[in-house]
C-alpha cells in the first residue's frame, strides 16, 4: 500500500479533475465530484487544513481509483 501525501481540499479537487471528475453539486461544505464516463461520485469536504488520512482513503475508494492511480493524476501538469 503506497503512503499518502498530506493534501489539501483544493489538491484534491485538481487531482480528481486531472482524473476526468468534474464538480456535479455542492451541499454546504462538500463538493459532490462525478465522472462521467465512469459515473462513480466522490464527496470532498472544503475544510481547512489536510485531509485525514482515512477520509482521502475513502474517497479514492469512492472514485474507483487505486492509490498509486490517484498519486499518478496528482503528478500531473495541468
């Protein structure tokens, strides 16, 4: 299992969008991310700070994309 960078919402949001996601809705806080190929949902919360570990690994589990995936689309240039 690869280890996970310390990311912000807004890295988060980049990565996913580098990945094909775009943003479907936002409810408070949250933004509801889809990709419409796939048709998978992930949710981010826009909180201060990192991400929690456990929470960024839900929500690569959520977008369909393993670790090493979702680290790849991070790497990105957009």
């Amino acid at each position: 299992m690869s280890t996970l960078p310390n990311l912000k919402p807004r890295e988060v949001a980049k990565i996913l969008s580098n990945a094909g996601f775009v943003e479907d809705t936002a409810s408070g806080s949250h933004r509801i991310f889809k990709n419409p190929v796939k048709g998978n949902y992930t949710a981010v919360s826009f909180h201060p700070g990192t991400i929690p570990q456990n929470t960024l690994r839900a929500i690569i589990k959520q977008s369909g994309m393993s670790v090493d995936e979702f680290i790849s689309f991070g790497k990105k240039k957009n």
